[in-house]
C-alpha cells in the first residue's frame, strides 16, 4: 500500500514513524512533513519521501496521489477536513478509490463549528456546559444573558481561529466588550461572526481519542496536554507544551463513564444525523467531581497527545486505517503498551508570540531511549534549523509517568538550539 501523510508537525512526524513499522506500507509519503519526516525509513529500509505541497492544495495533493499511485491519504490537521478535502476526493471520478482517513466536510462541523458541536450534544444527550450563541444582530440579547449568568464568562468564537478564539473573562464589562469586539468588530474575523457563550465548567481536563469507522470504533489510550506557556499552567495558550498518557486520575470507573455516556452516543449520533465519518474524534473532557463533561471535539488527533498516545499503541496503525476505510474496525484487537508515555515540546524563544527561525538544531549526545519527534523542523543546506513555534518533541516510555518525564527531561538536555524553550514542569498537577 502507498500511503500519503498530510501535516508537517509532531504529530505527523508521530503518525510517519509509526506507519513506517508497518510491512504492508510500501511506499510512504508526507506532505508537507518537516526533517524528522524525511529521515524516518521504513520497514523494507526505503525512506519516506517529503513533498513540498500544502495541506489545503487539493489540485496539488490530487496530482501526488495520480503520479504516485497512492492508495490512502491520512489526514494530520483539521483545516483541510473542515474546507472538504474528503468531499473532494469523493467527488472526482479519479480520486474515488483512494481512502482518506478523516471524516467528510459535513461531519467535520464537530470542530469547524461551536455551535453545530453544541447542538450535536444536546441532541444526544451527551453531558456539556449549558450555552446560547448569537449573531451580531442579537448583540442586546447576548447582553442579557451574560447578566444571568455567574462570572467567569466563557465566549467562544463559532469557527476555526486557529486555536485562539476562546476567551475566558472575570468581569462582566469586560465580557460584554469582548462579546461586542467579536460580533460587531470581526475580533477572530467570520470565525466570530457567531458567538458561543458557556456555563463555565470548573474541573481538570484530559484529551480522550477515538478512531471510527463511522460504526464502529476504538477508545484509544487517553492523555493530558499542558497547553500555557509557562510553568504551573500560566501565561499564553500554545498548541501545546507536552503530554502524559495515561492519565493518572482517570481510573476505570471514570474511563467507563467516558465511555458510556460520551463516546457511544457520539458515535450513535453520527450515524443518527447520517455525519459520514471515517477517522479520528479527539473529545476534549474536563472531568468535574466524579463526571465527564465534553468541552469541544475535534475532528483529528491532538499534538503533542498523538506524541504520547501512538507510542503506547502496538496494533499495526496501517491495520488500523485499512479497517477504517472497509468498515470493519470490529475485527481489529487494540493492543496497548502498559507502560506509561510522557512527552516535552522544545519551543523557539518567544512563541507563542513573534520568534525567529532557522537556527540550528544540535546533539550533544546520541539520544538512544527516547523517541524524538520533529513538529517545525527543516533541512537547509544539510542541516536540521528549526521552522516553526513548536520544535521538537522527546517522548520517553517509563513505568508511571514520572520516570518516562524523568529520561525525556534528560535526554533533553542534549539538545540544543538558539532560545531554545521547554516547561520543566509538566506533570506537576498530577
Ligand atoms: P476550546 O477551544 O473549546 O477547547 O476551549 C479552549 C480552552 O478553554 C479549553 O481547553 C478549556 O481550558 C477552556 N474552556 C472552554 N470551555 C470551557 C468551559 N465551559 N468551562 C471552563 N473552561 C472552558
Ligand atoms: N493539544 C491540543 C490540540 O491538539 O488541539
């Protein structure tokens, strides 16, 4: 089978290694990928293949798959889901036979849409914060009900803004000034065109993964990200700054209550609403007392989760997606490590405001009992320089996660690059 990888981060690094142990990948391609894509080889020793073509370049990755004769493409990120990329194969009479793993456009609404997730939840009762949207019309009424409620106020921007459209608010004026900015003055532009506002919920959260095949599916292992900048969770929101799995207060009864009240009425309302969907869910949980609550869904794996959550899975990933693609994920046995996996992001000084690029990215010493995941990494001239915000991933395995944050923290140390940045704290409130 040849395989495409769509995305360029550690995630897509995660996803490359772990397709690349599977015999029946022949060949393997990612693009955009980053340096660690490139040098990763696969079973039969050929190496994967980077191609310089962006995620939302359908006519692009259309020519790759033709040239190539790709049999699968394997979605990273939520942007080309949400803008179709599965509609459009599915659309044109050359691309029909070729698997994507991700849902389609329509089920893709779970986390290209607030409100449409919300509606989704309440139709099926699955457990969530109480909520009213509104449009900039309904501004006044928006007013009235942030009175109502206690404060912190919770505003959430409608659409995709990349990460950032979420905002979380002590005071009432300020909340009504920010509901405004984001109605009437575009804050996150169309994204806010529609706002969200939520009960707030007040408990820790974790990252649950979920792999159907629109019938069926698999819990995979679950985990928790650490999402601020700074140590003991303050400072600006990242893309995320490192990942445990599993997660120490989610013992069985809890994982049950996931699965009995979230995940099997999520996967009964896809079917219930006809929301074709052959891939990853990541519901985002905060577990309140003793309950689970859903915060969002995404319509992909998480990064850094996938880091920590891929390395405890031992069933073939190429098995896996196969079976996603013909509709019989019933047949496949997940096999998990017992282990533990912990993971810690180097970022470039300054992220997640401005940063530069380019430096170069060192050893000191070969790094031999961690897995070292590329996120925004390049070659330039031979060498590795850093491309992006988040840069580099070390996961460790361990007996609990302390040990595995212990070696992916030593093994840290042995790389280097110019303001390099990680949190020395992860796992602190566990
Ligand atoms: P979201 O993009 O919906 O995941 O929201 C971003 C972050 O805001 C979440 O990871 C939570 O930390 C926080 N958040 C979102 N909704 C709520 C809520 N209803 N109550 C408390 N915190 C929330
Ligand atoms: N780590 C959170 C996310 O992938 O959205």
């Amino acid at each position: 089978m040849n395989i495409l990888i769509l995305g360029g981060g550690g995630r897509e690094h995660t996803f490359t290694w772990k397709t690349a142990q599977s015999n029946k990948v022949k060949r393997l391609f990612v693009a955009p990928g980053n340096a660690g894509t490139a040098g990763t080889k696969l079973a039969s020793g050929e190496a994967v293949t980077n191609v310089d073509i962006a995620v939302t370049d359908f006519d692009g990755i259309k020519a790759l798959v033709l040239k190539e004769n790709i049999d699968m493409v394997v979605v990273g990120p939520e942007d080309p889901l949400v803008k179709g990329i599965h509609d459009y194969f599915l659309n044109d009479p050359e691309l029909q036979n070729v698997a994507v793993i991700g849902p389609q456009k329509l089920a893709a609404q779970l986390e290209g849409s607030k409100e449409f997730a919300k509606e989704f939840m309440n139709r099926h009762g699955i457990p969530t914060a109480a909520y009213q949207s509104f449009t900039r019309e309904q501004l006044e009424d928006g007013f009235a009900f942030l009175e109502q409620l206690e404060p912190p106020y919770v505003l959430k921007a409608d659409g995709l803004a990349a990460g950032k459209g979420v905002l979380i608010l002590n005071d009432l004026e300020e909340a009504k000034a920010e509901l405004k900015n984001m109605l009437v003055e575009a804050k996150f532009g169309d994204a806010s065109a529609k706002v969200v506002i939520e009960e707030f919920l007040s408990g820790i959260e974790l990252s649950c993964f979920v792999v159907t095949d629109g019938k069926h599916y698999l819990t995979l292992p679950m985990a928790k990200d650490y999402k601020r900048i700074g140590e003991g969770d303050t400072g600006l929101n990242t893309g995320g700054m490192g990942a445990v799995s599993p997660v120490p207060f989610a013992g069985e009864s809890f994982v049950n209550k996931i699965e009995e009240r979230i995940v099997k009425p999520t996967i009964s309302g896809l079917q219930k609403d006809e929301l074709p969907y052959r891939g990853f869910i990541f519901i985002g949980l905060i577990k309140v007392g003793e309950d689970p609550y859903v915060i969002e869904y995404n319509v992909r794996m998480g990064d850094p989760e996938t880091e920590v959550v891929l390395p405890r899975v031992k069933t073939d990933l190429a098995d896996i997606f196969e079976a996603v693609q013909t509709g019989t994920l019933d047949k496949i046995n997940l096999e998990v490590d017992e282990r533990a996996a912990a993971t810690i992001m180097a970022v470039s000084g300054g992220y997640p405001e401005a940063y530069e690029k380019g430096k170069e990215i060192t050893e000191t010493a070969t790094i031999e009992d961690s897995l070292v995941f590329h996120a925004g990494t390049a070659l330039k001239d031979g060498k590795t320089v850093t491309s992006g915000g988040r840069v580099i991933a070390v996961t460790s395995y361990g007996k609990d996660f302390k040990a595995a944050l212990q070696k992916s923290y030593q093994n840290m140390e042995k790389l280097h690059f110019d303001k390099m940045y990680y949190r020395k704290d992860i796992g602190f409130d566990l």
